[in-house]
C-alpha cells in the first residue's frame, strides 16, 4: 500500500470533494462519500490493498 503522497494536485482534489457535498444534507454527503470511495475501491482492484487501507483509515 502507498502511504507516500501520490495526487499530482490534493487541494484541487479536496476542493472538488468540497463541491460535490455543497448542498447535501448529512445523509446524502455520507452516502457520497461511500460511493466514491466504493468507487476508488474498484479503481485499486487489489483485495490485499484495500485490506490494508481499511485497516488504516480505521486507525485514524
């Protein structure tokens, strides 16, 4: 798993991730947030990978 910062541009993708939850309720901005990351799971494709970042984000 990369732990090395890897978006060519972060703040222009958080401020995207901002936008997309302008306007949402609580309960739409979660479910947002599910799909993109359900989303970028698919993306990886690696079951070992997403197993290890699982394990991260529930870390902190």
């Amino acid at each position: 798993m990369r732990t090395d910062p890897n978006i060519p541009d972060p703040d222009a993708t958080y401020a995207a991730i901002l936008e997309a939850n302008e306007g949402l309720s609580e309960a739409e901005s979660l479910r947002f947030a599910l799909r993109l990351a359900l989303i970028l799971a698919n993306q990886v494709g690696d079951q070992a990978v997403l197993m290890q970042a699982i394990q991260a984000a529930k870390a902190g």
